[in-house]
RNA sequence: GUGGCAGUAGCUCAGCUGGUAGAGCUCCGGCUUGUGGUGCCGGCGGUCGCGGGUUCGAGCCCCGUCUGCCACCCCA
C-alpha cells in the first residue's frame, strides 16, 4: 500500500519519535541563548538571489551550483536560503539594527536548503539554529560565541565533540597567504600526488589533509595561515584562545581549516563529531568583518555560529521515550462522553497531562488504551454519575468523590 | 556532479539452481457477559521501489529509472 508519493530527494518528515528529541534540543538552545542574552529572530525562507551572490561569495561552491533559485511572476530571482548569515545581516542593515545598543545579538532557527547529493546528515533540506553578535570586534564576542555552542552541545550529551580552531586574518592577508601556498605547492608539483597537483588553483588548502607520503613531506615545510597572521589579527587570535583557556575549553589549532564561504575573516572553528562518518562537522562559524559592508551598510565586525540539528540528533542517536500521561479518563457509558470531555478540559486547565478516548472505544479498549499511552492514573466514569480511580501501575482502584474529581488528581492521594 | 552498495507487509527481515509470497513485532478481535499489562487463538495488511525486456513462467536474470546508504566533493 505504499503511497506513490515520497517525499522528495534529500527532504524528510519528522515523525513523533523524533519530534521528541527535536524538541529537546530546540528548548535547550533557547534557554541557552536566551539566558546569554540573544534574542530569537526569523527572516524568510527565500531571499534576492543576489543577497547570496554577495554575501556568500559568487565563487563559492554554495552559489555556483547548490542554491534552489528560482524566478518569481515579476521576473524577480529568488532562491532559496542556503545560509542563515547573510540575511540575518540583511535584516540587521534594513531595520537600523546598528543604531541600536550595540553588539546586536540575535539567535534563529528554521530551515535552510541546498542542492546537494543526500547522504546520512546531508539533505537538501535542512535545519540549522545560530547566533550572530553584530557590531563589535572583540575577541570576547569570539569567545562568547565558541562557548554557548560549547555549552549547547555539553548540556545535550553529544558525544565525541572535538573543537578546531583556526583564523584566517583579514581578507588582504589570507589572499596573500593562498598565493604563498601556492606558490610553495607548485615550486614541488614533482613530489605532489596527482589529485592534489590537480587542485592547486582550485583549493590549494585540501593538499594538508593529504594521505600521500610525497604529498605530507612537502606540506611540512608549507607556509600556514596561523603562521603568517600579522601583529592586530595574530593579537586578536592570540586573545580568544587566552579566553577559551581560561574557561576551560578544549581545542585544537588547526591551521588547515577553511571554511567555503567568503565572508570569514579571523576567527573559525568547527566543531566535529567522529561518530558521525563523512558528514562530521555538527557546528561552525566564525567571524565575518567584512559581510556587513559588502551588502552596504558601514563597516560593521561581527561573529556567529551555525549548528545543524539532524547532525545534533544523528551524534545523540537517542532513543527519546515517549512522555506518557499523568491521566486518562474513562467512560463506562457512552452518556458519560461530554462529562469525560468536560472533565478531561478541566484537569488540562489544572496542569495534569490528560487523554480521553475519541476512537468510541469500549470499556476494554479504553483500558488498553490507557496502558498503551503511558497514562498512570485512569479515572472511570460511571453511568450512575459516580466515578473509580485506577492506578495503573498497581492496579490498585477505588471509588473516587465525584464531585472532587479534580482535587483527587491534583491532591496527589491515590 | 563522480564512483560503489542496496530497495520484499506500518517496522525488522526470510524467500534454495527462475515455478506466480512467508515469519516476528505492531494494529484489531476472541479466550475473559463493561477493567489494561503476561499467555494462547484468530483476523486486517503485499502493484516484491517504478518502467521495460528475456522466458511457457521473474521477487529471483538483463536494461533503464527513482530513492536511500557509503566514499569523493562540500559543509551544518
């Protein structure tokens, strides 16, 4: 009986079981965010195909071939938001946002789309929460970000989390830093393994993770980003480690972190998971100094992370329980239905978690019923107006004050 | 976008060298003439991903396609 729909490629529903553990995590980040002070905000799912163009960069992988963009019946392109960043700073620029108190901090949630190959912790729809701190160039903005991710991630549990850092100095400096290693790679292509010699121009930076021995001796004496960082950026990176020291934050430098889209200037990091296979990283950011002035508005530093929720889920693979109820009232009698509907409104309205049959089930079914959602308590309501108490757990039952019902379940007693 | 593996009931899977589908769980009902959980019995439920081909005959072989997974790539 399969439906001839699914849903479609690389898309997913979420089903009650997951819909737990989602939730979970949604609640933990917002009290996390809220109580370091980042305000929820949204911004709508589609954007000016041109936001991204400029902000994440046109020769990025993200805008050059994995954007849903599409032409609205004005002939306006649209697409699709494949990053939350960028139109966060849109918004911040249309509403006057750095006439406020400045840094501006904001939190989001919600879905983002690409048009990637799926794979397990890659779809084409996803969903990523975040903050951006906007308008201070601080390295404590860098630190507060790192932390709150690392809070985040340590309040749920997710297991194997490594932190890597890295700073890619100003835009001036890592475009000097590439020309340097490439420079260096093609001054040894000999000794380079052919997939790398391939890549030189195209991603110069992949030749570190390479597992070629010719290609590892020439990377040792290759020029490092981190390595070349000038006195303010090398001053500045210096600091937020000093602060992730100071707060107890494990991490490692690693000079070969990059990230793909254009706007990072200094501080990345990535937080990665390794039981998570080819898709490890659950989490990054960094700082962007320089986006804010590219969609022109005034310079304006600022700093922020993106976390992907089905990565969180994937790395938690927990097995949420499903709540259970405090109560579930029963009727012995189909006459009882508006009493037991009544009733079942007003235990709600007093905080107890309560269910009534709605499937015109018999006495037995309810029972099962009852046992089946979890309900620990079930109140049976006779035909004569008179009413019984069951614990579920023992079995226990006993005539119940029907004219009490609510203080009985609320009072504790059973 | 490239390469590889997979696709049988809602779920987990079995199905020998091709002879026209099976188990467990779930769900519904009975044993139990209003009272759940364990047990026993019964029932519902399958275009064997989809389309084409080979064959007297295909879940099983061949081709195509869709979807998932693994790696590349990329990133959350």
């Amino acid at each position: 009986m399969a439906s001839r729909f699914q849903a479609p490629r690389g898309t997913f529903d979420v089903l009650p079981e997951q819909g737990r553990a989602r939730a979970r995590l949604e609640r933990a980040a917002a009290e996390i965010f809220a109580r370091a002070g980042y305000e929820p905000v949204a911004t709508p799912a589609f954007e000016d195909t041109a936001l991204f163009e400029r902000g994440v960069g046109k020769s990025t992988d993200i805008v050059r071939k994995e954007m849903f963009t599409f032409e609205d019946k004005g002939e306006r392109s649209l697409t699709l938001r494949p990053e939350g960043t960028a139109p966060i700073c849109r918004a911040y620029l249309e509403h006057g946002m750095h006439k406020l108190a400045q840094p501006v901090k904001l939190s989001y949630l919600g879905p983002f789309f690409r048009h990637e190959r799926p794979q397990a912790g890659r779809y084409r729809q996803f969903h990523q929460l975040g903050i951006e701190c906007i308008g201070t160039d601080s390295p404590l903005a860098d630190a507060e970000v790192i932390m709150l991710l690392s809070d985040l991630l340590g309040e749920l549990g997710v297991p194997g989390v490594e932190l890597r850092l890295g700073s890619l100095g100003s835009l001036e400096s890592r475009r000097a830093y590439l020309e340097d290693l490439k420079a260096h790679l093609h001054a040894h292509e000999g000794e380079l393994s052919r997939d790398v010699r391939e890549r030189i121009d195209v991603n110069p930076l992949r030749a570190f993770d390479s597992d070629d021995e010719g290609t590892r001796a020439v990377m040792e004496s290759a020029p490092t980003i981190v390595g070349q960082l000038d006195g303010e950026d090398a001053e500045h990176f210096a600091e937020v480690r000093a602060l992730l020291d100071a707060a107890g934050i494990a991490y490692a430098v690693d000079p070969t972190l990059v990230r793909g889209l254009d706007y990072y200037t200094r501080t990345i990091f990535s937080f990665v998971c390794d039981a998570l296979g080819a898709q490890s990283e659950i989490g990054g950011g960094g700082r962007y100094d320089g986006l804010i002035e590219q969609l022109g508005g005034p310079a304006t530093p600022a700093v922020g992370f993106a976390a992907g929720i089905e990565r969180i889920l994937l790395a938690l693979d927990e097995e949420a329980p499903a709540a259970g109820r405090d109560a579930f009232v029963a009727i012995a009698d189909p006459g009882q239905r508006g009493r037991a509907m009544a009733l079942a409104v007003e235990l709600r309205h007093a905080g107890i978690s309560v269910e009534v049959d709605l499937a015109g089930r018999g006495l037995k079914g309810q029972l099962k019923h009852a046992n089946r959602i979890g309900a620990a308590r079930v109140l049976i309501l006779e035909a004569d107006g008179s009413a019984q108490l069951r614990d579920m757990e023992t079995g226990e039952q006993r005539a119940a004050d029907p004219g009490n019902l609510v203080d009985e379940m609320t009072g504790g007693g059973s």
